[in-house]
C-alpha cells in the first residue's frame, strides 16, 4: 500500500500587486497611430518632461483644414495665458500629456489626434467647451515654453512652487514667525503688479493676513535664503496690505526671496507667553536643544513690560559679569523662563514675554517687581551639559545618583511643586528599566527603591487630586510586594479621596494585619475615613 509523504514547501508570501494609475490606466486605452506628431521647430537640450513635472505651454487647436477652434494666443481669439498644469495631476487631454512629454523646451510641435485621445475619450476628465467638434480628428499646436520639477502645495493644485534657488537649513515659517522677504508679482500673461526686489524687505507676520493666504501657504514650504516662484490660483488670493486688490485676477505668479525669519512660538498657545528667537544658535533644533533635564548656563536681562521698559536684574551687571547657572526641572527660575530656555540653542538669543503668573506672581519675586507685573527677558543660552549617564557605572553609584535625585524631588514635594516632582520620580524609574542587580543584596536594595519611586508618584497624584493615578502607582508596588503597608495606606487614602469607602476600608485593614507596627496608622486612616463617609452622607442628605 503506498503512503503519500507531505512534502514541505516555504511559503513564499505574494506580494500585492501595484494598482495602476488613473493615468496608467488611460493609457492603455490609446490606439496605434491616434497620436502623430510633426515638429515645426526644435527645441533645446535633450531633457523632457515626466509626471510630476509643471509644463507650461501655448496650445491653438484647430479642425483639419484649418479652422481655429481654441486657443491661449491673443493673435487666435486667446487671452495670451499660456496653459499650466501639472503632469499626472492636473485634468488633461490624454493626447496632450502624452504629446508634452515628447517635447524639449523652446520646442512646437503639431500633434494630430483623433477624438479617442481628446474631448472624445470615453470618461474624459474635462468636458468640452460649448460647440467643441470633439467628435473630430483635430490638429494641436502646442509651444512647450518651459517645464520643471514642483512641489504641489495645495491638493487643488491652486497654490504649487517652483524652486529657484535652495535655502538654508530645515526649519520653514509658521505662524506667528515674524518674516522679512523680497516679493513681485506678475498676473498670468507677464504684467507686473507688485515688485518689492530693491531695498528693505517686506516685513509681515505669518498667520496676520499680511498677505494673501496662498502666498503664505506657500512660503510656509520655504526655507531660509530659498529663492522661488509660487503660482497662486484666484481662490487662493485674499486681499491684505502686500496686495489691495485682486479683483479681476484669475492667477498670480509671485517671486519670493525669503531673506529671513524670526522663529516666534506661543509657549502657551493664547499669545501670553511668547518666545522670540533674536539670534540663531547653533545645532539642529530640537534636537540640539536642553529638552531634559540639564544644567545650563545664561546671561539675561530682566525688564518690565512699562513705558520705560524698567531693567530689574542683569546678571552682566548684577551678577559680577558671571552667568546664571541652573539645574533645570528643580524650580530655580521662573516656570515661563525654562520653559523658553529649554526650546533654545547654545549661543541663541531669545526676547521673551511672560505673563506675572509664568514669571514672578508664583516665583519669589524681586524687590523691583510689583505683584502682577508681565515682564519681558532677553535670554543668551551660553552652553549646557546633560546629566550624568549611567552606563558603564557600579551598581552603588547609580543609587547613590538616584537618591540625589529622589532627593531634589522630595524637595520640591515639600515647596508644592508636585509636578515638577513627579517629573524627577518618573525619570529614575524609567532609567530603572535599564539597570541589572547582580545579586539578591543589590536586587533588595534595587526593588525598595523602586517601591518608594512609586510611592513618591503616588503622593503626587494624590495632591493634584488624581486618585486613579494614585491607585495605578500603589498597584505597582502591591504587585511586587503584596504587604507593603505604606503602599496599602496610600492606596487606601487614595481611595477615600475619590470617594471607594469600601475599598480604602480594606487597605486600612489590611495594613494593620500585614504589619503591626503601623496598627496606630491604621485605627487613624479609620476614624478619617468615618468621618469623611459620615460628612458625605450629610451632604447628600441635606
């Protein structure tokens, strides 16, 4: 009897096949010999345009003996606006895409098409004007005028930019950057309407309407120094101070120089507290900036926001000349100043305006400076250095290092700085993740340690009255140490506060059983929590 062995096969997983193109898919349809092509003047170079591209073009159409039907001249009943539309993306006869990427530039060519590859396609894509003989074999005289790479701003294709020359760096404006650029304009047919190329630079503020919106737009994809040409379409042009009035234009094409921008961010996003950077640093931002926990160095002068713009403190004059050095996430400077300070880059200079309760109201405030006074710094960030890393370390430095750090928390704890605590809790308990005890002493020491980290987050959330939190850090410990009284107490308090009786009543309990020492802690934590539930009651039934 003959037995059939299984035959092991790799499964070779297909690969899902690409859908083609809408344009992919027109072409398909094109029939030998619907498409000829007589040049009537050559063109220069030897390089022609692909999809992608911007081709901009002069196209006259006419029946087979002659007769004008459409066209873009003047001379021939056009407007004299060459047509110009984008490769692949625009809506386009398919005759005519497939005739433009057979030209070179300066080139005219008189492309025969018959009606499958014109307005006569079926499901074409641009209905034919009024009267149009789509149902015609038609001669096209195209001038291919110019064609380059775009970038498409707008999806509608109502905004697309042509580099001229690259820029400098990553970054680009946004709003509320403050920009100074060199801008003309020309309509469509080449009139100019705008020229700003001689002289100071406009000067405008993103996102204030200074200028029209598509032009914004795309100079929001501009870097420093880049050079460009955006077309503008006319939904996408707004009046403002740089353009009064717009009515009657159908496209604008505007040369833009961006010369320079101020890098302004709302450090809050209600234009309280805002960050101008007056100098560039050096370094890649953000990643070259103090985002963690640093020591840092600064030189700043501190002004208030009056008439006068009154100097209160100077650490080039008030200091000897020495600059201020601070350990940032401790609570030395002003919340609105390090929140600045952490976004610059060494060497930057930065103006900042801050509102009285991001700088003195809940800081301790200089003799100089009245109660709910704005002020404004001028920030140098001279250099910073990171925290110690604990690679390579013995297993007795890095907790003496976490200690310390646990330490600077359990201070601020006390000062009511629960935030900034909980910050220095949670950053050694994710650096926890990367340490390995070596042995069942250093493993002990390793897990109370961790057990307090999470205890010391717990007491945070507890202050700022998130009691899930709270309970979720107490689990952690209980996890690990099922009888850890302190972890069961805070639990409970926990508890109590989010309004779980019975719950906390449990822990209380619990407390006492797993450990005696704490028996008076628990018959406290017991009395509070019948007094809380009888003055819950109360409410409830008054």
């Amino acid at each position: 009897m003959a037995v059939e062995e299984d035959v092991a096969q790799e499964y070779v997983p297909q690969q899902k096949k690409k859908e083609p193109s809408e344009l992919e898919k027109r072409r398909k349809k094109i029939e030998p010999g619907s498409l000829m092509k007589a040049e009537m003047r050559p063109g220069g170079g030897d390089v022609r345009p692909s999809e992608g591209d911007q081709a901009i073009y002069h196209c006259t159409v006419r029946t087979l003996d002659g007769v004008v039907v459409e066209s873009t001249r003047s001379d021939n009943g056009g407007k004299g606006i060459p047509l110009r539309h984008v490769l692949g993306k625009s809506k386009m006869l398919i005759g005519v895409i497939e005739g433009l990427t057979t030209m070179l530039k300066g080139e005219v060519a008189m492309f025969k098409m018959k009606p499958s590859i014109h307005y006569g396609e079926a499901d074409c894509p641009i209905l034919p004007p009024s009267g149009f003989p789509k149902d015609d074999e038609l001669h096209f005289e195209i001038e291919m005028i110019e064609f380059s790479k775009v970038k498409v701003v707008s999806e509608d294709l109502g905004i697309i930019k042509k580099v001229i020359d690259d820029g400098q760096g990553w970054e680009s404006p946004r709003e509320p950057y403050e920009v100074k650029a060199r801008i003309s304009a020309k309509t469509g047919d080449g009139k100019v309407i705008l020229a700003h190329t001689h002289g100071e630079p406009y000067f405008f503020t993103f996102g204030k309407f200074e200028v029209p919106k598509g032009l914004e737009m795309g100079m929001g994809t501009m870097a420093r120094e880049e050079k460009a040409i955006i077309y503008v379409t006319g939904q996408y042009l707004t009046q403002s101070p740089l353009l009064s009035t717009i009515e009657g234009l159908d496209e604008v094409h505007f040369e833009v120089e961006l010369v320079h921008f101020i890098q302004v961010r709302d450090m809050l996003g209600d234009g309280r507290l805002i960050k101008r950077r007056i100098r560039d640093g050096k370094g890649e931002f953000p990643m070259d900036c103090p985002l963690h926990d640093s020591v840092l160095r600064v030189h700043y002068k501190a002004m208030l926001l009056n008439d006068k713009k009154t100097v209160f403190y100077d650490t080039r004059v008030n200091n000897a000349g020495q600059p201020l050095e601070f350990s940032s996430g401790e609570g030395l400077v002003p919340e609105g100043f390090e929140m600045s300070v952490r976004l610059m880059l060494p060497g930057e200079l930065a103006l900042v305006t801050c509102p009285p309760d991001y700088a003195y109201d809940k800081f301790p405030r200089p003799t100089d400076v009245p109660e709910g006074a704005h002020v404004q710094w001028e920030i140098e960030l001279l250099g910073f250095e990171m925290p110690q890393d604990w690679t390579g370390m013995d297993f007795q430095s890095i907790m003496d290092d976490a200690e310390k750090i646990r330490s600077i928390g359990n201070r601020l704890f006390k000062e009511g700085k629960f935030e900034l605590a909980k910050a220095k809790y949670e950053k050694v308990l994710r650096e926890f993740n990367h340490v390995n005890p070596q042995d069942d002493e250093e493993g002990k020491v390793f897990l109370n340690t961790r057990n307090l980290l999470h205890l010391n987050v717990a007491a945070c959330y507890l202050k700022m009255k998130e009691c899930r939190k709270s309970i979720e850090a107490c689990n952690k410990v209980l996890d690990a140490s099922p009888a850890h009284a302190k972890a069961l107490y805070r639990r409970g308090m926990a508890y109590m506060e989010a309004g779980d009786f019975d719950e906390a009543k449990n822990d209380f309990v619990m407390m006492a059983k797993v450990d005696k020492s704490s028996e008076s802690d628990s018959k406290a934590a017991l009395l509070k929590l019948k007094q809380t539930k009888q003055e819950v009651d109360r409410r409830a039934r008054k």
